[in-house]
C-alpha cells in the first residue's frame, strides 16, 4: 500500500506542476500576441522559452500517466 500512496503523491505534485507550467505558457503567448511589434529582440527568446516549457508539459503529462498506469497494475 505504500507503493500506492507514493505514486498518488507524485501524481499530486505533477499536477501541480503541470497546471503552473500551462499557466506560465498561456502567459508567455499572450505577452507575445499583445507585444509582437514592440518585442522584437525579445521574440527568439520567449518563442524559445515557449517552445521549452511546452516539451517540459509534455515531459510531465507522460510521467503522470506512467505514474497512473502503475498504480492501476497495483
């Protein structure tokens, strides 16, 4: 059962972790649509940072269903 508790905690802070890094790219989108003409030096690096932070939500959403495909076989 321990095993059990541990993965639904892992789950728990992916989530958490999960919903920041939405929040953090929904943010970085919309600066870069309402500020496109005026942050042209800044675009690379945001565009880049976005394209970063979208490969880490991927990254967690399959670690949290790995984590959940675990704990179903328990």
């Amino acid at each position: 059962m321990a095993k059990a508790d541990k993965l639904k905690e892992e789950i728990g802070w992916l989530k958490i972790i999960f919903g920041v890094l939405i929040a953090t790219d929904i943010s970085l989108v919309a600066w870069l649509v309402q500020n496109y003409e005026k942050a042209n030096q800044l675009l690379m690096v945001c565009a880049i940072v976005m394209v970063l932070i979208t490969f880490v939500i991927v990254w967690v959403n399959r670690v949290a269903y790995r984590n959940i495909d675990e704990l179903e076989e328990l």
